[in-house]
C-alpha cells in the first residue's frame, strides 16, 4: 500500500488513471510494475 500514498499526491495532480494502475498493481503486488507506474504518474515536486 505504499504505492498508495504516492498516487494520493499524484491524486492532487489530477491524474485518476494512474490511481486506478496503483489499485491494479497493488492487488498484484509486483514491485517491477509499480516502478513502471511511478514513471508513467505525473508527481507535483514539493
């Protein structure tokens, strides 16, 4: 669920579709897929 936490600033971003690979990833739990995702997902630098 840490990729949780991610997509939730990611959520702020107005990126919905990169929520729903998370769940997706999430319920698979590959840590190779998340890593793809996280390249894919639009993350606000704070």
């Amino acid at each position: 669920l840490r990729c949780f936490v991610v997509y939730r600033r990611a959520l702020n971003n107005d990126s919905a579709s990169s929520f729903l690979d998370c769940v997706l990833i999430s319920s698979t739990t590959d840590r190779i897929s998340i890593g793809e995702s996280l390249q894919k997902a639009p993350v606000p630098s704070i």
